[in-house]
C-alpha cells in the first residue's frame, strides 16, 4: 500500500491485491479483540508503536493502540470472499488532510477534523456524514461487493459489543477502484496520532449490497462450541423472505461456518438445518430434519438457536428494522443471549407442539423453564405486534396474560446477581 502518509485518524483500507498471499491469512469468519495479544495474522510498519493493552480496550479486557504505525491484518483470500462484511470498533484522532490512495485500494475511509466521515469512493475522497465526534468509541462495519465493484459503510455512535446497531451513511453505494482487487485481502488502519482499535471481524455475506432493507444492520456474536438464542427482525416477514432459501435464510449465513446448526421449533415441532458448501465455497442451509429450506416460513415472534461447532468465534451480520421494545419502560431488548445473568437474556421456548402453560401460578413448565426466578423477574414474548408478558410474584408466576406459544422468542428479565443454568437442552 503506498500513499503520503499525513495525520490519518482512521484509514482502513480492504482487499489490496499488493500484498495477497504474503502471509498466512485469518480465515472467514473470524473476530479478533486482542484478549490473547495482536495475533499471527497482523504485521506491522514504521517507527512508532502497536501497543496491546487493557487501556485501550473497549470490549473484554484488551484493546490495541496504535501511534505513527501501520498495522495490517492479512484476512481472507478465498475464491468465495467476493461478498464480505468487516467490522471494527476505533477510538479515531482526526486528520486535517486526505491521504494519497493507492489505486488498487478497494475502500477506506478516515475521520477529518471538522468531524467529516471522508470515505473513498470512485476513487475520491468525499464526505458522506457530518457531525460524527471524535475521540470517543466508534463502531464501523464495511459491506464490500467485490464482484460489481461498490460497498457500503455503516456507523454505531455508541457501540457496546453486544447487538450493536450500526446505521449506512448515505442512501446508495459507493463505489470501489477499476484497478481494484478481486476479493478480500487485507485490513489496513494507520494512524500518526494515538488511536485504539478493538473487536476486529469478517464474515462472509450473501445480501446485496447497497440494499434498501439494509439502511440498518444488527451485529451480534456467535461462539463457537456454543449453543445461543436470536430472534431474526428483519421486519418484513412475506413468502418471498422469510425462508431459509430466501431472505432471511442469506442472512443468517453470515458468522457461521461449515457444519453448524440452527433449529428452529414451531407448532409442527422442530425443524434442524445444517451449513453446506453447495459448490465454490458457497454456503446453504441444508435439511437435517423436517421442512426444506424453501419451505420453512419464519413467522413473527418465533425464535432460533444456533448450534456452533468448533472453529472461530464470529461476528454475524443481519438486517435491522427498528429496536425490539418492551413496554411500558420502552427497554430496548438485548444482552447476553446463551445465559441467565442479571439484566435482559433471551430465551426459546422449546416445546415444540404445544405451550408453557398460562392463566394461573406456579406452573410446572415455567417453573422448569426459569429456575431460580426471584420477586420481580418478568418474562416477555411477542405475539405479531404485541408484547405479553408474566411477572414473577411472592406466590410465584403469574402467568394470567395468556400462553407463550412454542417456538416464540422470550425475554427474561432476570433481577438477581449470579447467573443461573436455565437454558434447556432442546435437541
């Protein structure tokens, strides 16, 4: 990669053929937060420093700083890496002037010091936000189109690293180099001034770029060796999205890998997919057991699990359409979804051809279903457009606002410290 360096506060640039295949690269899906130190995959260049250190940490316990340093994270490289999302979390300094490209640069972008967002695009430094603070944490994820030659760049003011909300700038796609690369290569952040990086990821993607349905897109975790719970809104739910074969199903492609499954538990009882290379690397949800992936239509409200096998833990990247709330506080809905910690978990109900029963307290489904529950734990669900939810009292569940259907995605609201093993085996 060769430009003028300046004061760059954030230049990421991606998929910069110079340097493809010089190293071993950090396969598809990854995420790296520096808990273990940099990595094998990243090198570095010029006179100043790379630092890993709990100061600098955003998430989990270590972050990187950078000063007058290129780092560089050799990632990707496969034939099948032509549709890629790229996420990080940046604490940026600002520059005062654009930095010279090189022409094979596929995007990049950096925060200028009157709080411009300038990204790369046609092979130009243009604005394409205003106002964005810095020094302070940001989250940016990238969706790149190697194939058509444009992408998308998307930004969270307020990033937490947990079902963080990341909004496009702009409402059309920018556009890469005509000497570009072919496929992802390389992430490339270079700052002469001290900046923090954090929580470093890819995945593969299978949505369009520049798609109006992806004006907003969900960044969630998944664990690899790990079972954990979600709920896909993607909002508009019809037969031409909501099947694995559609829509929703290229969504939910994304942070996993080759032999991982999902299950999904409605009233006909419980229907399990599992990853497959269809052909050149190209991943599908495949049948293991019940309805074909064209078949199964994902109705409002029902929730999954996701089985990881073993691998890299991920980040997966899905369309967003507006925050899930809980009335009457308006509570945003999210947090850790495979435990029962203090605070907002989410939860499957798994009986699959009925439901945990309603109308009364002390039921013996809801009670083995959250063990544990102390006075004031709630537990919400939602039917269509409408939340229901019970209440845990001194005589126990009060469960008089009706039955949670199998299959639907619940929130526990769980009010104790600790955490407690509810999660049921539901294979």
């Amino acid at each position: 990669m060769s430009y003028t360096r300046r004061c760059i506060g954030l230049a990421l640039a991606l998929g910069l053929a110079a340097l493809y295949g010089a190293y071993a690269a950090e396969t598809l899906p990854f995420v790296n937060g520096f808990e273990t130190g940099l990595g094998a995959n990243w090198t570095q260049s010029g006179d100043g420093t790379a630092t890993v250190s709990s100061a600098a940490a955003k998430v989990g316990g270590n972050g990187l700083s950078v000063s007058n340093k290129v780092v560089t994270l050799s990632a990707g490289g496969g034939s099948g890496d032509t549709n890629v999302w790229v996420h990080l979390m940046a604490k940026p300094a600002v520059s005062d002037d654009s930095p010279s490209m090189s022409g094979i640069t596929s995007a990049a972008f950096y925060l200028k010091n009157d709080k411009s967002l300038m990204a790369y695009t046609g092979g130009v430094w243009t604005a394409v936000q205003s106002n964005v603070p810095s020094n302070t944490w940001l989250g940016f994820v990238v969706h790149l189109n190697y194939i058509d030659g444009i992408w998308d760049l998307f930004v969270c003011q307020n990033p937490t690293g947990t079902n963080d909300v990341f909004a496009r700038v702009g409402t059309s796609p920018l556009y890469m180099g005509t000497a570009r690369s072919n496929r992802l290569s390389e992430v490339v952040v270079d700052s002469e001034i001290a900046m923090s990086l954090d929580v470093v990821g890819g995945s593969y993607g299978y949505t369009q770029v520049g798609a109006a349905e992806l004006d907003t897109v969900m960044v969630r975790s998944t664990h690899a060796g790990v079972a954990t719970n979600f709920v896909p809104n993607i909002g508009t739910h019809s037969n031409d999205v909501d099947t694995l074969y559609a829509r929703l199903g290229k969504n939910l492609l994304s942070g996993v890998q080759l032999n991982d499954e999902l299950m999904n538990i409605g009233t006909n009882g419980a229907s399990l997919y599992r990853v497959e290379n269809v052909g050149g690397g190209v991943l599908a949800w495949g049948t293991i057991q019940g309805a074909l992936p064209e078949n199964l239509h994902w109705t409002m409200g029902t929730g999954g699990t996701l089985v990881r096998g073993a691998g890299n833990n991920a980040l997966a990247f899905m369309e967003y359409d507006g925050a899930l709330q809980v009335p009457p506080a308006s509570q945003t809905v999210g947090g850790p979804d495979y435990g029962g910690v203090y605070g907002w978990n989410q939860v499957v109900n798994p009986e699959a051809n009925g439901t945990l029963e309603g109308g009364g307290h002390l039921t013996a489904d809801a009670e083995e279903m959250f063990p544990g529950a102390v006075l004031g734990d709630e537990v919400w669900w939602r039917d269509g457009n409408s939340f229901h939810h019970w209440v845990y009292l001194s005589t126990g569940w009060d469960t008089s606002q009706g039955s949670i259907p199998g299959g639907a995605m619940m929130w526990f609201r769980r009010r104790a410290d600790g955490t407690e093993d509810w999660v049921p085996n539901i294979r």
